[in-house]
C-alpha cells in the first residue's frame, strides 16, 4: 500500500481521537449535571461513524473512579515523608555541598533554596534514629543535584559517595509511587480512549 493510504488513516484516527476526548467532556458534563443514586456501572456511547470506524463505547464511571484515585494517590505523594538513612557527617557535608559547592542555572536556584530551608528545618529538628524526612520535591531535588557534583581527590569521593548513596535509596521508593501514579495516568488515558487494559 502506498505512504498515502498510511498517512491518510492516520490522519483519520488521530481525528477519531479528538472527537473522542470532546465528546468524553461533553457527555460526561451533561452526565454530571443530574443526580443518581445508582451504582450500576455507566457509560456513553460514541458515535464515530463517520471515520468509518466501529463505535465505541466509554465507561465513565470507571473515568471517574480512576481520575479519583489518582487525585488521592497525588495528594498523597506530595505530603509523604521519604526517610533518608543519615550521619551527622553526611549531613554536615550536605550542609556544605548545598551552601557553597552546587553548581545550578537560572531557576534551579529556587531548588538549592529550597532545600537550605529543609537542612534548617533538619538541624532544628535533629537526625532521628539514624533517619532525617524529606518530602517528595525536595528529595527530588536534592538527589538532582547531588548527581551534578564535582570533587577532586579519593577523601572527597568517599565523602560523596556516602552522601549519594542514602538519597539513592530514598529516591528509589519515592520512583516507585511515581511509578503507580504514571501507570494510573495510562490506565486513565485508555479508558478514555475505549480501550480496556485489564
């Protein structure tokens, strides 16, 4: 078959996914608008008929129990405290690497900001058996630019290897509700596509 055809019904689906989405967010405010105590399952018929394509069928309860958990699952994330293995040393060279050592350009100044005011909050607090707690952003950030670090010597990359490791660990289990989130957002984006992932 000629690039033409090809390019034809890829044209034609990429249009089928737009009057998708607007008839999603058509249906589902008119939907939205009446009370219903019933907890059947609902859903709205698409007619794209004129693409030459099936119809296709959309579970908007499944929608809306979904962009639900997600909403949960992000509150959830951006109030979590990640702990992060932590010696007084490490600390200390964290302290410093953060106040004089991190390289970073034009806005990444507000991450370096951001996390001084943890390690305050940190030092104010102190280290508890063995941990200090981050939330998911500054972990982020932290771990960030850590990974951008430069040091002369076998001293300084011991003392930085140890600092690294700790955030690794951390940013490891925030990765991994990240993680679920980002599937969620897939699972989301097939249902409103009429597609079923289970």
């Amino acid at each position: 078959m000629s690039s033409i055809y090809f390019l034809s019904r890829f044209e034609t689906i990429v249009d089928r996914k737009t009057k998708i989405k607007k008839q999603i967010a058509s249906k589902m405010a008119s939907k939205n608008q009446k009370t219903s105590t019933s907890s059947k399952k609902s859903t709205v018929s698409l007619d794209v008929d004129d693409t030459g394509l099936s119809p296709i069928e959309i579970n908007t309860s499944a929608i809306e129990e979904l962009q639900a958990r997600i909403d949960n699952e992000k509150k959830d994330l951006a109030t979590k405290d990640y702990s992060v293995k932590m010696t007084s040393q490490i600390l200390e060279y964290f302290k410093n690497y953060i106040a004089n050592e991190v390289s970073w350009s034009g806005k990444e100044a507000i991450g370096v900001i951001e996390i001084s005011k943890v390690i305050k909050e940190v030092e104010k607090e102190g280290i508890k058996n063995g941990y200090i707690y981050m939330k998911s952003l500054p972990l982020q950030a932290s771990h960030y630019f850590i990974s951008k670090a430069h040091g002369k010597g076998s001293g300084d990359a011991s003392s930085y290897m140890d600092l690294y490791k700790v955030f690794d660990e951390a940013l490891q289990r925030e990765n991994q509700d990240s993680s679920r989130i980002r599937d969620l957002e897939k699972q989301l984006s097939a249902f409103q596509q009429g597609i079923d992932l289970a």
